[in-house]
C-alpha cells in the first residue's frame, strides 16, 4: 500500500483528504505541525507528500528545503489556493512535482495517483549557497 503524508493548516482539508485517499486504498497520515511533518519523514519512507501552500508557521517553499536537507525527499505535490504563475513556477524550481487546487479533492485523488503510477526514484534535492536548486 502506498503512503501519503498531508500536511496543511486547515483541518476540514485534512480530514477531506485523508479520506479521500483511504477510499482509494492509499494510506494517507494528517498532521498540521511541520515539525511532526518532519519527524514523520524522517521515520516512514512515504511514497508522496502533500503540502498546502501556507502551512502553519511557514511558507510551503521553506518546507521543501528543509526536506532537502535530509539528502532524499518523497515526491511532493503543493495544495494550492493561489493562481499565481510566478509562485507555481517557483515551487516547481524548488522540488515540487507539481501544483494542484486544495479544495478539489478529486483532482488531487487523481494526480497523487498519477505521481503514485510512475513512482519516481527519491532524488536527491539540493540548493547551493544562494538556495538556488542545482542538480544532486
């Protein structure tokens, strides 16, 4: 079976996820604390993480370089609420799958099973000095 970790700021999009998810056999770990986030990371080797675009505390950027410390990272799709072209293509640059609507359950069911089918390798993910990515 394969496991998601969502992390986000808004409870009703967790729980909304979470089942979502595990009506279609994936198992799916809600937590709204990034440092949970990334003790669970550290503990489990999930196959995919979810990240809304504000979660508590920090911006979705800062989390994808914090798991690019770690060397490997899970594939990771943002839930966003922003229409933003320059935001989008900037989580893209920092490690981001891809960018996905948070409150369209079905679509994100469908893209974290798209990502699941291909199982991309855990690459690692690092920046440079500038926190500019470069390849691994």
């Amino acid at each position: 079976m394969n496991r998601v970790l969502i992390l986000d700021s808004d409870p009703e999009t967790l729980i909304n996820l979470q089942r979502v998810l595990e009506d279609s056999d994936i198992d799916a770990t809600i937590t709204w604390d990034c440092g949970e986030a990334s003790q669970l990371v550290e503990s489990v080797p999930y196959d995919l993480m979810l990240i809304g675009d504000h979660p508590p505390d920090v911006d979705a950027a800062a989390v994808l370089e914090a798991l690019s410390l770690r060397g490997t990272c899970p594939s990771v799709l943002i839930l966003t609420t922003i229409n933003s072209q320059h935001k989008v293509g900037y989580l893209h640059r920092v490690g981001a799958t891809g960018v996905i609507p948070k409150r369209d359950s079905f679509a994100v069911l469908k893209e974290v099973r798209n990502v699941l089918a291909r199982k991309p390798a855990r690459k690692p993910i690092r920046f440079d000095q500038e926190g500019l990515l470069r390849a691994a």
